[in-house]
C-alpha cells in the first residue's frame, strides 16, 4: 500500500462521487465542534493542508481568505483542516487574520484526513488536498496537490460554478 | 509530482489589453505582465530584474502590470495600489509603481500622499479618489483574473499568456522571452 502510494498518491484519494465521509471535529478552543453534515443544503470547500505556520499552506490559506467574498458568492463554506491542534490552529489564524474555520484533525490524529484518502502517512500530516462539497453531502471534485506546491483557487472556483448557477449578487 | 497528467502552464483568462497598464513599444512581439503585491518582498526583489530586462530588450518586449494584493499579510498594499491606479488616472501609473517598489519600507497614507505630491498629481482629485476607493473594482478584477488564471503568489509573470513557472532571475527570464520571441517567429 505504502510503496504504491509513492509513486501515485491520489491513488486513494476520495473521487468525485463518493459520499463525503462525516466528522465532527473541534473548530475553537473552548469546545465548539464542526460537524460536516449540519453544513448540508450549501457546497462546502475542505482544505486540507499540512501544517500551520509553514510557508506554502500560509500562501495559499491567505490567498482563500482573500476569496471569501467568492465563497460567499456562491454560498458555500471553506473549512481548513490539518492535524495541528487547535491551540496551533487559534494563534496561527490571530496572527494571518484567517477568517474561515480551521479544524483540528488531531485525536485520533488525521483519522478524518485518512477517511478522505489524505494523509501522509510518512510525515504524519495531512496531504494538500481540496474537495467541493455538494449541497447534498457527495464529493463534486478532488484534488491532490504536491506538497510543496500551493495548488491556487481555480480549481475550486470553477468546481463551485459548476455545481450550481450562483446565488444572486 | 502525481504522474497522473501530462503538465500545461495555466494561461492569461484576461488578455493584456487596453484596461492594463503597459509599458515598452506597442508592436512588441512579447508581452511580460506581472501579477504584483506592492508590499511583497519577492515583487521587490523581482523589480530591478524586469527594469533590466527591460532595458535589455527594448524593441522586443512590453511589460504590463496587474495588482495582486494579499491585504491581510501586506496591509499596505490595497491603499499602494489604489494610489498607483489614481496616479495612472493621472497618466502617472508607472512613475508611481516604480517610486513604491523603491519605497517598499515606507508605504503609509502619508508616505504615498507625500509621493503623489511629489510626482505633480492633482491631490485634491487624490485624496477624493482614495477616500471613495475609486478604483478598487479595478483592482479586485486584477485579483479575479489572476486567481482565475492559476496566480496563487506573488510574483507571478505571464510571457505572451503562458505562466513563467521558473524563477525570476535576469537569466532565467532573458531566456523565457527569448523562447517565446523565437515561438512567435515560427
């Protein structure tokens, strides 16, 4: 399994399809959860990346901060998910003025980030890795990204236009 | 790298044109454009590169700039490039852009008002066109259009359309308009 996914690690990744699997994962430090399918009735954009405060997952979550004008065009909600905890998570979206929730995959740890075909075993982490969400809880389109590569919002865009015609400006 | 796919740079959804700010000879045979952040060290380091490779193709090449701001990490950068606009609405667009990128350190309201004073801009028009944010519809149809067209940092360089995916160093870009310059030549 490990050697295969070495050489095609979206081998396992979650396709357009699949029913988006549940989690209900700690969203703030005082207690508060996220559950995925509380969500259903609206395209949710799930980001998972590999950890806070590094470089590339700093780009590019900025950069969907950003963006969140066109999340709240077509209605849909981004969720940031890595392992770090939620401590981690709160300082590192003080510090970037991220604006969207970040999800702590982190006991077990990336048990969600597995359950989506999105967890590097190797490092620990989570993989760089999008979904679109449709309104009905199944995957609409997936994408793995290299690791070091931060993989922009075209793809997601043009996933959430063609889900639905926008909600209205 | 997922083997998956062969690999196409993204390409410009929103060809150069005549909302752009474009400098160099009209009948270029390449066009380099910039998606830029006015605060973003990387657009400062790559600026006396384009200039130089300006200079070094002055026949061959225009160059054209799009605003790129990432507001939350370079909270200067939406006022730097809505003052860059107003002066462009003044026919001053590239003496500000250039004044900023040498000024990188001091980009507050004051620092750039003080800069439109000295580059000769109406600053009564100025300060009108601040306070309304004349301009940042502008500016977020730059973003739009990079985001679209597969920017996702700064800087990122477009030669005739195509997405420059290596560095920015001189040598590195002499030879991408070159490649591009002998493409169009075909």
């Amino acid at each position: 399994m490990n050697e295969y996914r070495a050489t095609n690690p979206a081998a396992d990744l979650l396709a357009p399809g699949a029913a988006a699997p549940d989690f209900d994962l700690p969203a703030t430090p005082d207690g508060n959860n996220l559950r995925l399918s509380t969500l259903r009735g609206k395209p949710v954009v799930l980001v998972f990346y590999p950890a806070d405060w590094s470089p590339v997952c700093t780009d590019q979550l900025s950069l969907y901060n950003e963006l969140m004008p066109e999340w709240q065009r077509f209605n849909a909600e981004l969720l940031g998910i890595s392992v770090d905890s939620i401590w981690s998570h709160k300082a590192w979206a003080k510090e970037k003025k991220l604006r969207f929730p970040l999800l702590a995959d982190f006991e077990p740890k990336g048990a969600v980030s597995r359950a989506y075909g999105a967890y590097d075993e190797a490092s620990g982490m989570s993989e760089r890795a999008l979904f679109v969400v449709d309104h009905d809880g199944k995957i609409s389109w997936s994408y793995l990204s290299p690791i070091n590569v931060n993989p922009g919002a075209d793809g997601i865009l043009a996933a959430l236009e063609s889900l639905a015609s926008p909600v209205a400006r | 790298m997922s083997p998956r796919q062969s690999y196409h740079a993204p390409r410009l959804t929103l060809p150069a044109g005549a909302r752009d700010h474009i400098r160099g000879p009209i009948d270029a045979r390449v066009t380099l454009l910039e998606y830029g952040d006015y605060e973003c060290p990387f657009c400062g380091a790559a600026y006396p590169v384009v200039k130089q490779l300006e200079e070094l193709m002055p026949t061959d090449l225009r160059f054209a700039f799009r605003h790129f701001p990432i507001t939350t990490l370079h909270p200067h950068a939406e006022l730097a490039a809505e003052a860059a606009e107003v002066a462009g609405s003044q026919r001053r667009f590239w003496q500000m852009h250039d004044w900023i990128y040498e000024h990188q350190d001091t980009l507050e309201p004051g620092d750039l008002r003080r800069a439109a004073g000295t580059l000769g801009l109406d600053l009564g028009q100025y300060d009108a066109d601040v306070e309304s944010h004349r301009f940042a519809p502008h500016i977020r149809e730059d973003f739009i259009s990079g985001v679209r067209s597969g920017v996702n940092g700064t800087p990122t360089f477009f030669i005739n359309g195509v997405r420059h995916d290596g560095d920015y160093e001189l040598e590195t870009l002499v030879d991408a308009v070159r490649t591009a310059l002998l493409a169009g030549a075909r």
